[in-house]
C-alpha cells in the first residue's frame, strides 16, 4: 500500500492545501494530513478546530485521514509505515525552504521521498497568513478557502 504523507499547522486548511490533498488522493493508496504542533507559533484556531476543518474539507476523499502530530514529521511517516512526504510550492521562496527541509529529512529518513506539487496559478496569492488577515478584517473569505471550511469557521 503506498502511503503519503502531507504535514503542516493548517490554520486555516486553504484551498491550495485542498489541492495538494486531492492531488495526493489521486495517487496514494492512502494519504495522511497531519496537523504539526509548532510550539513557536501562535494558531488562531486550536489543534481540534483545524482537525474539524480539514475533516470537513477532505470527507470526500475515502483515502484521507487526518492526525494530530506533535514531533517530526519523519517519525510520524516512520510510525504509519509512510515514505511518500508531498509538498505544495508556490513560489521559488517555497522551494528553496523544501529543499532544505527535504535533505535534513532525508539524513533522519532516508527512504523518504518528497514529491513537489506546484500550486495552481489562481492560487498563487493563497497562504494561511492572508486568510487569517482576511479573517481578522472581516472579508470574504470564498477565494481562499472552500465552503465546507467557512462552514466550520462560522460555528466558532
């Protein structure tokens, strides 16, 4: 069974996000999304808002599941028997950060495979840090985040 894994804080899952998620189905027998606990930033949403979010966001996908995971993301992939790591890159910024990631993860793992997803040109401008402004702000949220996570974010 080939197994991947997509890791990150999520907060909020965007649509760019949902795109790697359904690329990913689309290849993997199975695909986890991790929730990563970064003690060194500060979530708008908790750790169990984010699970619902992203629940809610990928319940259309029967290969999906989603975890909370506090540590490095190579023991978790080492955990569920994952050696399939996939990204979202926007830009060159993305890249050069991924790759760098990819070798210290690659020296911890070395099975591990990173597969890169450019990210779609109408959602180049999409990062979590615009959403939660937007949020904060009060705009409409509908060009960087799908129905099902406004849903939830309303409940809130």
């Amino acid at each position: 069974m080939k197994k991947a894994v997509f890791a990150g804080t999520f907060d909020p899952i965007t649509k760019g996000h949902e795109k790697v998620i359904e690329k990913a189905s689309n290849l993997f027998d199975e695909v986890i999304v991790a929730i990563c606990i970064n003690p060194k930033k500060t979530s708008l949403y908790t750790k169990e808002a984010r699970l619902e979010m992203i629940n809610s966001a990928t319940k259309k996908y029967s290969n999906v599941k989603t975890v909370i995971h506090d540590g490095l993301v190579v023991d978790l992939m080492k955990e569920v028997g994952a050696i399939y790591y996939v990204r979202g890159v926007r830009n060159n910024t993305d890249y050069l950060y991924e790759n760098d990631m990819y070798f210290l993860n690659k020296d911890l793992y070395p099975e591990l495979i990173t597969m890169y997803f450019p990210c779609e040109k109408n959602l180049l401008e999409v990062s979590s840090t615009k959403v939660r402004n937007a949020i904060s702000n009060g705009e409409d949220l509908s060009p960087y985040l799908s129905s099902e996570v406004i849903n939830v974010i309303k409940k809130l």
